[in-house]
C-alpha cells in the first residue's frame, strides 16, 4: 500500500470495497461529521497491517527488521500488536528496508484502473 501516488490510493480503496464501503462514502470523508476515533483507529490498523504484510512479503523476520532499521525489536512487537502509536519516522524506519514509503494523497480522487 505505501507507495508513491495514485498507487496508494488504489490499494487503500481496493481495501475498503473488499469492506464494501465506496471510496466516496467513507467516513473521513464527511462533511457533517467530524473524523471518529473509530475511523482513526481503522486507519490506523490499516497502516500496521500493511506493514506486516510486507514483512511477511519480504520474508524479514522482526530481528532482522531491528537490526537493519535500528527500531527495537520490542517496539516492532508493540507496533504490529497494536499495542503503541507510533511516531512518524519510526514508521519511515520501519517502512524503508522494506523498500516501502508513506505518502499524502487525496482520498477524493478516484483512481483509473
């Protein structure tokens, strides 16, 4: 899911019709409601889950993570359980070796595929 540009969005809203929510009914995207703690918390579980997943892809396990990232292994644990919020360049550390990047995208686009 992290990659550059439209490439993000297109997983992120692939990942909410496998939920059956249209892109263009999420919940952050409301204009009389404000963004719920519960939607932050999906996001959220979203991102982490993601994250493991290309561990998994890239067949790292959490030592090696740690050694090449210079995260702890103990906080890779906390993170992928859920346990932690993490901070940004945790994630950017975490997300690197993996040849993985965050990016800022418009939920309102739609994607051409």
């Amino acid at each position: 899911m992290f990659m550059f540009g439209e490439y993000m969005l297109c997983e992120y809203i692939s990942t909410m019709r496998r939920k059956r929510v249209p892109p263009n009914a999420h919940p952050v995207l409301s204009e009389t409601s404000p963004v719920s703690p519960e939607v932050i918390e999906e996001l959220k579980r979203l991102l982490i889950s993601d994250i493991i997943d290309a561990r998994h892809a890239n067949n790292v396990p959490q030592t090696k993570l740690h050694e090449v990232s210079g995260v702890v292994q103990p906080c890779i644990q906390r993170l992928e359980s859920g346990e932690t919020d993490p901070k940004l360049t945790t994630l950017i550390k975490l997300l690197l070796p993996l040849n993985k990047t965050l990016a800022v995208v418009s939920l309102r686009t739609k994607p051409t595929v």
